[in-house]
C-alpha cells in the first residue's frame, strides 16, 4: 500500500460513513445481536492450532514513529484486541516504524504470550535476509515468531523456494512456528496457487474483498485442497468500499447474519468463505477494533445472500 493509496482511503473512510446520523442509528439498532456470541476461529490446517477469525493489519497505522498520543491510541486498540479474544497481529519491516511500534506496545501491555506474531522478510540473497530477519526480532522484542512471510514474492519460482528454505531453517531451530508467502495483487495468484501446490506451505496472504473478488475463482480452492491457511489483506480495499456506501445505511436485510455495520458488512462476507483462516483489516482507533471482532460473531451469510450483497454493492459503485 502505497501513501497515495492510503491518503485515497482516508478521504472515504469508516470515520466518514460512522459520522452520518443514519448510518449510526442503523448500527446501533442491531449492534447487540452483533456483538452476541463466542468470538468465530479457524484451524490452521497444518497443525488444527486454532485462530480468531479476525486479527490486526499494521501497514500505514502502526507507522508512527514516537507520537505519544497515537501511541496510547495504539496501545488500546491492541488491548482491545487481546482483551475480546482475538490474537493476530500482522505487520513487517517494509512498514516504516510499524514493527518496532508493535514490540514496544506488546512488550509494554505485557501480552506477548496472548499474540500470534507475524511479520515478513523480503526476497533477498541468505545474508540479507537472515540480517532483515534478526532485525525484526529485535524490533518485535521477541526471540521467536508465530509466522514468518515472504513478502510479495516475485515471479522467479526459485527465488521464493531458496528463501523458503532458509524460513524452513530458522522453523526446524524453533525460532519461526509458521512459514509462508504473501501478495496484494491479482496478478499473482497463480504463482501463489503454483508455491502452495508444490511447497507446502503453512500461510499464504492474499488480497480479498468485495470490490476484489478474483482469489474466488480458483485460489481459495486451492488452499484448500493443499492444506494452507489463508491471511486476507485489504478487505476495505483501501477504503473503496467505505466509499462506495457513503451515505447509506446498512440494509435491514443484513440483520440476517447479523452484520450491525459496514465494517461488519464487508467482512463477514469475507469470512463466510470457509477457506478464509483470518482477516486482517488495518485498524487505528479502539472502536473500530471492537467493530471488527464483531464480524467473527454470530451468523455468516450464505451463498445466496452473497450473491444478494455483491448485486448491492455492484449497483452502487
């Protein structure tokens, strides 16, 4: 995610729809069938480890260097997200401070022992990357990480399957629990479909959501089919779907699967495919957190109201 890109998502953000009068009275109206329920998890196929079905992306966010203020707002939002139950925390050495804000967060709350801690290393000859790999160590505070990611591995086959081997070897010491591949673009999801089927691999992390829907022709299958657990990145698609509702309310047809939000609209129809291990939505504000969690409560819609939610965001857009 570029700056651009993110400057584009605040001009048409959640902060934005959530400030309209309708749209407020509409989430609150159904917010306590929302927030009813055991937090959703998913197994990890690998190991059947099991994971909140919604966790914390840090790109953007959590690049925030030493302000005290966002800091503090930060640090909430990450008690937020322990305290409901949830674990996740995706972030990388690619996102300016963001790893280093995290450590120091997750050290300062004391919750290292409730995250599942994943971060990424970029494509790069054995020394640099065991160099980028310490460095994130450091940076989290942690002498070992709950999954380690190749970072928008690149079209050579045998690049990602050289640095797999290295992630394999810091695996076997102890050091990593989980080793995968990650990408945002639709453009490679046949090489990602192509690393699962012959690396086995623990995660990949794709880009899904209701604007970019092409990980439904044939990627979630296939994670699937070879056992892979599935991070999903950009599930607002950068703010595009905040901005495509601006404006409206939540229909009341969404009640059915108790989506009391936008936020919750978008990502319970993320989650409702069984294949999905964990959303990672980025998230600044503790109240948006909260709203989150909420999509990994009560029911999910199903084939036929998916159908019904992508006709209705199609007509707005």
């Amino acid at each position: 995610m570029t700056k651009s890109d993110f400057s584009y998502c605040r001009r048409f953000s959640r902060r934005d729809v959530l400030a309209l009068g309708g749209a407020i009275a509409a989430a609150a109206a159904l917010r306590p069938a929302a927030a009813a329920g055991p937090l959703m998890t998913r197994p990890i196929p690998r190991t059947g480890e099991r994971l909140p079905a919604v966790g914390l992306g840090t790109a953007i966010v959590f690049d925030i260097g030493e302000d005290a203020a966002r800091r503090g707002e930060r640090s909430r939002v990450i008690a937020a997200l322990v305290e409901n139950g949830a674990r996740v925390i995706d972030t990388a050495p690619s996102y300016g401070t963001a790893e280093s804000v995290v450590g120091e967060l997750v050290a300062a709350l004391g919750v290292r022992d409730r995250i599942f801690l994943a971060t990424k290393v970029r494509v790069a000859p054995r020394d640099a990357a065991v160099a980028e790999m310490q460095a994130s160590l450091r940076r989290l505070r942690s002498g070992r990480l709950d999954l380690m990611q190749i970072h928008n591995a690149g079209p050579d086959p045998g690049a990602a399957a050289d640095q797999l081997g290295l992630l394999r070897e810091w695996k076997e010491r102890g050091v990593l629990r989980y080793v995968g591949v990650t990408h945002f673009r639709e453009s490679a999801n046949e090489q990602l479909i192509a690393l699962m089927e012959r690396e086995k691999l623990d995660f990949v992390q794709v880009n899904y959501s209701m604007a970019e829907r092409s990980v439904e022709q044939r990627l979630l299958a296939a994670a699937a089919a070879t056992g892979t657990a599935v991070l999903v990145n950009l599930p607002f698609a950068r703010g595009k779907l905040f901005a495509a509702v601006r404006g409206k309310q939540v229909p009341e047809w969404a009640a059915e699967f108790e989506a009391a939000s936008w936020g919750q609209f978008f990502l319970k129809y993320v989650l409702a495919q069984e294949a999905v291990t964990c959303v990672i939505p980025g998230t600044d504000k503790p109240e948006y957190m909260l709203d989150n969690l909420n999509a990994a409560r009560g029911r999910l819609p199903d084939a036929a109201m998916r159908r019904k939610m992508t006709g209705f965001l199609d007509a707005l857009r």
